[in-house]
C-alpha cells in the first residue's frame, strides 16, 4: 500500500519516520509503509524506537552513569534520527569531550583574573522559579583592559 505524504507549504513535503520530522524538497514523496508518528520522548515511543532504545542501552552501557535515564538516552537517539551508530559515535564523542575539559569540575574553577578585572557582572542570583539571573552591564566593560592584559 504506497500513502501520499501530505504537502505543506511551499511544495515542501513533511512527514514523520520513525517519530522524527524529516523534510524534503521534492514535490512528490511516497511513503512504501503506514508511518508511525511518535514524538520520540519517554512515554510516546513506536515500537521501533522502543527497540532502537533497549539496544542503544545495552550498546553503551559501559559508559552510562546512573543518572543516564532514558530521557537522556533519547535525546541522542532523536539527535541522529533513531540511528544506533551514529547516536553511539556521538554519545561516546560527548563524553571523551566532557573529561578532556574537565566539565564536571567547571564551577570549581577558578575565573581568569582578566574576566574579574575588566568584565563586571554575572551571575546575582534566582528568580521566584528558580532560573539563574545573570547582569551585563555592558557599558562597564573594558575591552582595551581585556586585551592589554593578555
């Protein structure tokens, strides 16, 4: 059974694979099965994605952190479209990167004197929900001190 994609503007054509939008700039796309369209998020999964997640588990589990829910897995399987490769390529390449720089450890580090010297401000705060308040008084910054310094 072939099903039409449905046109949206422009002639650009726009359907779901798999539960991620892909888009095309053809005017006519066939689609060869019934398509399944799930967000891709904990608790809207296609059956596909479900299995691409149970596996995208298992392939990386020696570098999961307890904390790696599946929240967090999906983001990287929708990132690559459900694809288990390349969202393990990523994932992996994401975390060598965390490690090279340290980010775990960023808040304990100490701000380059540069910044405190010649660019005032940062963060002052939370709002009443609980966002951080960052302040950049612009007119307060002192470029050439920035640059002089280094």
């Amino acid at each position: 059974m072939i099903i039409p994609v449905v046109k949206i503007h422009h002639g650009r054509s726009e359907y779901y694979d798999g539960g991620v939008l892909v888009s095309k700039f053809t005017p006519n796309i066939f689609v060869t099965q019934p398509l399944e369209i799930m967000s891709g998020f904990v608790g809207d999964l296609s059956e596909k994605q479900s299995t691409a997640l149970q596996k995208f588990r298992e392939n990386v589990k020696d570098v999961l952190e307890p904390e790696h829910d599946d929240h967090y897995l999906l983001r990287w399987l929708r990132a690559r479209n459900f694809d288990l490769k390349k969202s393990e390529d990523m994932l992996r390449k994401h975390l060598i990167w965390r490690k090279e720089e340290d980010i775990d450890n960023i808040l304990r580090q100490k701000t380059p004197d540069v910044i405190e010297n010649y660019y005032p401000g940062g963060h002052c705060g939370f709002d009443k929900d609980g966002s951080p308040v960052w302040i950049d008084p612009i007119g307060n910054i002192d470029p050439k001190g920035t640059i002089e310094e280094e």
